[in-house]
C-alpha cells in the first residue's frame, strides 16, 4: 500500500523529476505574494503569526529535555525580537536524534519523501510567515524575503527530494537472478535490496539566506532516511524554527516520533556547531558559512560526508556589449541587491583600460565606470524605492568590512546610508565601488562580503580572463559574467568557465541578475571549485546519503 | 554526429543500463573459457602472448620520457616473470596526463564512454593472454584467473561505464527557460551544461585482484572525462600494464592522445603510490589495499575524491539448517578458494555452544565443527584438484600470518602444504581452522588475510549477530552469511546488516558462494562499514567524477 502523503504529492513529485531533467522553468510554489495565490487573508495572516512569535518563548511539543533558553536575535529593522528557543545538550541531541532514527529508517523511501513533500507543501502554506521570519533576521527586504525565503526556498527542497527519489528508486526492491548452467538447471537466487540512512544529519545555517541554503541539506538527507538536527545561525534562528516546528507536526501526525527534526539553537558565541559535528554519530554534514569555518569541518569531521558551501569571490568582465545602458542597470542592480550580502553577488568587475565597443560605438574605460556608477546612483536615488531591494545590513561585521574597504585602491563611488523610512533602526548602504589595479590580488582575490565591489582595469579581456581563472581555482566562486559580442571572447570565457569549474552568464540585461540561481534549472555552485564542494542539486548531492544493503538467498 | 566507438557498443550499453536497473543476471563476457565462445585459436594465442611477455621489457608507444626500468614481479607459480616496465617520475606522469586531458576533456561522454566500451570489448578479446598474467601474479588458479581477472573483471568496468553515462546522459545539454511574467513577455534564457571531468584520477592496484578491483575506478575515470594513472601493486604489475597497452591502443586509434592512460609501475618498496596521490593534480583516487594505506590517502589527499576498498572482517553465523552437508561443503570452499586471499572470504564462524537443529535432528557445536573440517578435508584430499581452487599463496606475509595463526586460540583443522603437480615451487597451503572464544575480540575482530578461520562458539545466535554487529561497525565486513531455518534469527540477521551496513547472504549451499559478487546485480561493499567507502557501482561511485558547467544567456 503507498504512503498516503507519498500519493498526495506523486504528481508533484513527478513533475519535479521531469524538472530536473528538462531544466526549463517549473515551480510548484508561486514567487508572487498574490492575495489570488495565496489567498485573500494569507498576508494579514502571515503577519500576525509573526508577530505573536516576538518575544515568545518556543516550544516543540515532543521535544527532549531542555537544558535552558537561548535567543539572542535582533532584527536588522527593529532590534531584539526577544525570541527564546530551548537549550538542549549534544549528548540530549544525539539520543534524542538516534532514539528517532529506529522508526524512521524502517519506513522506506515513500514515507520519507511523502514526509518532505508535506514539510514543503505546509511550508509554502506559510510564507508570508516565513518572508516576516527572513526579513527580521536577515535583512532582506520584505519581497526578497517572501520570495528567496519563501517559494524560491521550497523548490531547492523539493529539487533535493527529487534528485534522493530519483536515485533511490533507481534501485529495485528485488530481483530474481538466475544464471545459466550449461545443460543444467539455472542457479536462482532472490536477492532484496534495502535502502538505509547514514544515520543522523547536521545542517549548520548561516544568517543571510537560512531557508534557501538550508532546505538543500534538509531535505536531501530526510527524503533518504536520515534524521536531521538543525543548527541555524545564532542571528537568524527563527526561519529554521518554524520549518522544524512544521516539519514536526507533519512527523507527528504521520505516525513518526517527531525528534526526526530537531532544532540545536544557541546563544550567539557559543561552539555548538562544531560540538556537534565532532560527534561520531553525525554521519551527514551540510554547511554554509565562511571558507575557515567550512574548511575545518572537511578536515575534522570525516566521519561524515560533509558538504560545504564556503566564500567565492564573483567577477564580472565588460569586454563589448549590444546594451550598455542595460548592462549598466543590470550591474548596479546586481550590486545593490540585499547590500551584496549574497554568495551570487559580484564582486570583481574587469574592464580593459582601451574600454569597450558598444552599439552606441567606442566607450573609454572611464565612460564604461561611469555608467556603472550613475546607473547605481539613479537606483539608490529614492530611499523609499531602494530600501525595498538593497535591505538592511545584517550585521556589525558587514558594516566592519564596508567601513575598511573605503580605504582600498581609489574612489569611484562611495557607500552612502539611507535612511529607511519604516525602521529608522535600520543599516542601510549604497554600494561601494573602488578601483584597483590588477596588481592588488591580495584585495581582490578575497571575499568582500557585503555591498563592497572593486573596477579592476587590465590590459585586455584576455588579461581578465586570465586573472579569473586563476582566482576561481585558488579562491572559488559561485557565479561568473562575462559582457561581449565578440564570438572569440565568448568562447574563452566559456574555456575559463570549464577550466575553473564555475558558470556563466553572458550578456545579462534587463530583470536576470547574475545573483539569482533558479532550482530545477540553475546548478547553484558546481562543487568543482574552493566555494563549494557540492552543487545544488545534483545526484552527487544525494546519492552518497543513503547506502544500499543487499539479502540474497536460493530461491 | 554520433561517436563511431559509441555507436558500434551502444547495443550493449543499453544492456548494461537495463542490467542496473533489474539487477538480475546479465553478462556480455562469457566466463566459460571455452573455444566455441572464444575460438578454437584463443587459448593458445593467449598462452603464446603471455609466454612472449615473459623476460620482455615493456614499452608504450607514444609514453613521456623514461627514467629507466623496473620490474620485481615474481610468479607465485614459477619465480621470477622478469618483466621490465618503464619508470616515469611523477613529475612526468603528472605533466603527460596533464597534457593528455586538454583533448580528452573536450570530446564529451560520448567519446568517453564510446572509447571506454571499446577497451573493454579489446579487453574481453585477451581473456587468456590476461588469464595466465593473472596467475602468474596472484597465484590465482587458472579458471579463476580467467573468470575473475577476465570477464568479471570486465564486467565490472561495464558495470561503471553504464553508471557514469546515465548519471552524465541524465544532464541535458541545452534547454530553454522561459519564465512567465504575467501580462508581459515571458523572460527566455538560453542554457547549456557541460560536463567537465574532476583532472587526472589516480588508480592504485592490489597484488590479489588487480584487474577486478582496478577496473571500476579506472573505467568510471575515464567514462567521465578523466585521464588515468594506473599505479599497479609491484607485485602484480602485468595485468594492468596489458590493460593499459590496449587501452592506450583504442585512445590512439580514436585520434587521442595515449597518455590519457598511462602505467605508473615501481620497483617493489618503492613510495609512488603516495608520492603521486599527494599530487594536488590529482582529482579523484581509487584504492584496493590494507586499511593502513587507505585511510592515510583518506587523511591526506583532500585534494581528491578518495575512493578505497580496504580490509574487512567477513563472519558467518552457524544457526540452523535443511541441509548441512550443503552447508559444510558450501563454507569449506568459501575458506579455501584461493587460500583465503579474497576480500570477501570469510574469516569468523560463530557457531551457538548448545549446537544447531537440522535436517538431520540436532547436532551438537562439536558436530558442526567436525562436518566443516571433514568437509575442508574431503575437499583438499586430492591435491591435482585442489590446486585447482586453492591456487598459490600470493607473497610470503601471507605465509607469515598463517603460521602466526598457528598459535592462536585452539586448534580444530591444521593447514597443510599441498604440492602442486605442474609448479614444484608453488606455496599452496589448505585453510587453518582454530577456535576462539568470545573474549578473544583482539584477534578476531582484526583481519587475517589468507587461508585462516576462527570457530567462535557463543552462548546463542543472538550473541553471534550482537558480536558481529559491533565488529562489523568498528573493523568493516564486505561479507556476511548466515545459516539459519529460523525466522526470527533470519530478521534478526537482517537488522544487523541493516545497522552494521553489509550485505547479507542467506542459506548459501550448492556453487554459490559467500565471497563471490556478480556484477550488474551485487553491489561489492556497501560503502556505509570501514571496509570500504563507496559500493561498486552505485551511482555515488560517479556522480562525484565529472562536475557541470553551465552558460546562460538571453535568447
């Protein structure tokens, strides 16, 4: 008999398969935060559950004994939300987690993903929910916040279910093998095959985009029958605590003990991260944070199978283009988004000193910046309308590294605050752009993380290129544009893309920014580059999650 | 157009690919070394070729420069095969395989695969000349030699060949993503993924099963666009040096360049395994060794994706039985198929002190061990057919832990020399039986490779499986078998497989054997237990050996 929740969300289910095989646009969860979608009240209500959470104090019916509270979130708009989350130990963690994992490793495939599929269904039902949980400890401005918190999210869920369904029932539950004798009888075996979990999963969040770099790991490791704690960011806790909360109540009422999903919440400051991932029954692994912190874990944790997505350091190259007043606001908006504070976002913008050809004919290096540089100014210009795209800074140390970069290599453009006409608390800044030399490797082959970019000139277009590949193999990086008409120039770009592992976005204008990766389609990151050793989704991402134990006997 | 190689093997991939996906009996390399199936001519040819190899030296047209010959393999059979192979320093390898992949990298799955099928077919073609290299390395008998270092042998590199074309022919090369934006025109972005290989892998052999345990990792690197440096055991040099030979054939042949494969051999005590694989040019590893040297490649070569078969402690629990005489004979073949020298050979068997129920009323723990020593004697009586399956003791620390066996615990079944017929110095030696107890862990929780088993008796089969369960989880197994009528012992066994990750054989009588796995239906290892971190071949066995590259633009 299949699985009930299995069955109400097969032909999601099989549409995502053919997704991902096709890799054409699909989603099953609206982006748009539309009263017709999502329901006359849904807004209203989203809101409201929100604000009943502030200064809340959480609980998770079924869960194991706390040892305290911890919260120390402050939302960049408004300050402390005064949100208390349980305390619980490693060692209460661990056998909470184990203990659930006996039932759950025994349901199969169908219960597992039937069980994700209805986390991420519920999970859309709570959006507008979610989008205020993003926006108060991200940053985000509210629509980034519904979209890339929200729906955008759930499809990277639901692409890791796919690709763990794909692969799982690529495997058949039995076979009868019967291998001839010549003039004899065929000796017949039966053998079954069983697909077991590695055991128990830790998804370490990180504090601009905890849903969307969370629901990979999430999901991929519970569709193959894993448990999964999840330790969210000390400063974004709350969007990782309803999806448990969710994901916990969707356990219950299936049957299942609900500690298959537990939250690990800390006081800022505190190692709970690497506490727990030295923990021999961790067997799963998914980060996303800073290159030091992912790079211990890949060295110390090989008990697991870690994936990491760690700093990358963007570029841009502008070598000729058809469009350069659309390059120029494709640029400055791919800037201004959420601050930079995005692994998308660029960084490094190359621009030969000769400048480039355009359809508006020859345009000198210094026409090139400033295009660039009015373009942000026409963007920035009415802070009732660039609140709403470039946030709030979320935190000190973002405002640490934009105040340190004002004094590398040369003006261009400085960074400006603005002041929020909603949340007068609130940090927000205009992109910062300097000019380097090609000479100052050690500025720019570093993440800057935050709205900090750098004009690099260089001799050539090859030159850039050069220096690009260079930098991606040594540094990594998660996206990669390249501006040009020139057929040549294209084709060496695409070499560097290939040699350097990174993809490419050519000849970006108009609404595609090269910071928006789109599941189903997009690979986010390519695992084959210092940013990240996985890409999202794959069947590597999956496949190494689960193992296969075989029963054979005589027939 | 298509790849001419991929196109003439395209039938027998999709052979193969359905093979994976049933996982019954299937095989396109007959393991019969029969004239009608291989021509009246093949096995002499074979002998002829081999015979000439003999006190030849080596030489690969089209190799890097040589800094001069080695050659240390012995005959376990005849002595010395005084064979020269050329010597390449690392740097060598490292720059001609390097140099190798620009092309290689370039042509795409379907020269990879096309290329890959057609060594294989080349391969299958050379069963007897690879037959007699496998003995006289291994010491092997001849039919095993042929079976397991031939076509099964090539089954298994078919068996990775068909997983990396589904896993890159499940990657679309191009598709357009059109994104609806209500009343306005949708946004189409034009994309293209290409699969790119990790660089060069690294194949480091054993000295037992050199092709058997070579060809998954050699054929999944190159099938994704790796090139490939083969570093065979000193010991066992000449069947992937033949292998090699003929692959770098069909490269040339194909328009690439030969060093895509290349031998790396060593004079015996020699460090260029670990010199090459700390090689940061080095992407992926495949390793068949001791645990020591595989978990230092584990360690140190996160450069790489590692993938090693290592030791295991394979286990048989004695409970029940309809067919004792089936039994005993079954689990004496297992003991002295090739003196033990096997990966899957069992080396524990724990059988209940109050004795097992039968076909034949209940027999006592003494009668259960008689019936396997009389057994083991019965079978090893008339040495001219003994050799036949015992083959020779491969190196002399295989003799060297047989006679510190000797002193272990108490003697049931001593190991006796056997002269062989043909081969006056050839070490055959019958298997050792000694008993232990249950509190002998140290020992037999350890591998003892080569004829060598332990008796443990144990107060119940429930004490058996909870013993094995926790050896299994700590030292690795890549087998496990029970005997046993009893249903509840039968789910009992199966929880433990599940939860120690080792697959399970049940009942096992008659010509089926614990140690042997078929490919295209039995995944060797379970990739989840310390003997081995990846199964040959799932899907995570490839996945992790080519990355995608994307480009998107607006169309």
């Amino acid at each position: 008999m299949a699985n009930p929740l299995f069955e109400r969300h097969e032909a999601t289910l099989q549409q995502a398969l053919n997704a991902i095989r096709e890799r054409g646009y699909w989603t099953p969860y609206p982006e748009t935060p539309s009263p017709k979608i999502y329901g006359e009240a849904a807004a209203d209500e989203g809101r409201t559950r929100f604000e009943a959470l502030l200064g809340s104090t959480f609980d998770f019916p079924g869960q194991p004994p706390a040892s305290g509270l911890v919260g120390s979130e402050r939302s960049p708009y408004s300050g402390a939300l005064n949100i208390r989350y349980p305390r619980f130990e490693v060692d209460t963690l661990i056998a909470a987690s184990s203990a659930a994992l006996e039932n759950w490793r025994q349901a199969g495939p169908e219960a597992w993903v039937g069980v994700s599929l209805e986390i991420l269904a519920r999970l859309n039902k709570h959006s507008f929910e979610m989008a205020h949980a993003v926006m108060h400890t991200t940053g985000q401005a509210f629509m980034m916040s519904f979209q890339a918190g929200g729906p955008h999210a759930q499809d990277r869920g639901l692409e890791a279910v796919a690709y763990a369904w794909r692969e799982m029932s690529a495997i058949p539950a039995a076979s009868s093998w019967s291998k001839p004798q010549g003039k004899h009888e065929p000796v017949v075996l039966q053998k079954n095959w069983k697909i077991v979990p590695r055991g128990i999963g830790l998804v370490i969040g990180c504090c601009t985009f905890p849903t969307w770099n969370g629901y990979p790991g999430l999901f991929a490791s519970l569709a193959t029958g894993n448990t999964v704690i999840v330790k969210p960011h000390a400063g974004a806790v709350l969007p990782m605590a309803i999806t448990v909360k969710i994901a916990r109540e969707v356990l219950q009422e299936a049957g299942f003990d609900p500690n298959v999903v537990l939250l690990a919440a800390n006081q800022s400051g505190e190692p709970l991260a690497s506490k727990l991932a030295e923990n021999a029954a961790i067997k799963l692994i998914d980060f996303t944070g800073s290159r030091k912190n992912g790079e211990w874990l890949e060295a110390n944790c090989r008990h697991a199978q870690v994936y990491t997505e760690k700093a990358g350091v963007n570029t841009i190259v502008i070598d000729s283009t058809h469009d350069f007043k659309g390059l120029s606001r494709n640029i400055a908006l791919s800037l201004a988004l959420y601050g930079g504070q995005m692994c998308t976002a660029p960084q490094n913008i190359f621009i030969p000193a000769g400048g480039i050809t355009s359809a508006e004919g020859h345009l000198s290096y210094e026409e090139v910046v400033a295009g660039i540089v009015s373009a942000i100014n026409g963007l920035t210009a009415d802070p009732a309308k660039a609140v709403e795209f470039l946030g709030a800074i979320q935190n000190p140390g973002v405002l640490a590294r934009l105040e340190a970069a004002q004094k590398l290599g040369q003006p261009l453009l400085d960074s400006h605050a603005i002041a929020h006409p909603l949340y007068p608390e609130a940090v927000v800044r205009t992109p910062l752009l300097r000019a380097l030399s090609v000479q100052d490797q050690a500025i720019y082959q570093e993440e800057h993380f935050g709205p900090i970019a750098f004009v690099i000139k260089t001799s050539s277009s090859a030159e850039s290129l050069a220096i690009i590949e260079d930098t991606v193999r040594k540094h990594g990086a998660l996206s990669f544009s390249v501006y040009s008409t020139d057929a040549t120039v294209q084709q060496q770009a695409q070499a560097v893309a290939e040699h350097a592992c990174v993809s490419l976005s050519l000849n970006l204008t108009g609404s595609v920014l090269v910071n928006q990766s789109a599941a189903f389609s997009d690979f986010h990151g390519t695992g084959g580059n210092p940013a990240a050793n996985a890409a999202l989704s794959d069947s590597a991402f999956v496949a190494n999650r689960f193992r296969v134990v075989q029963t054979r006997r005589f027939a």
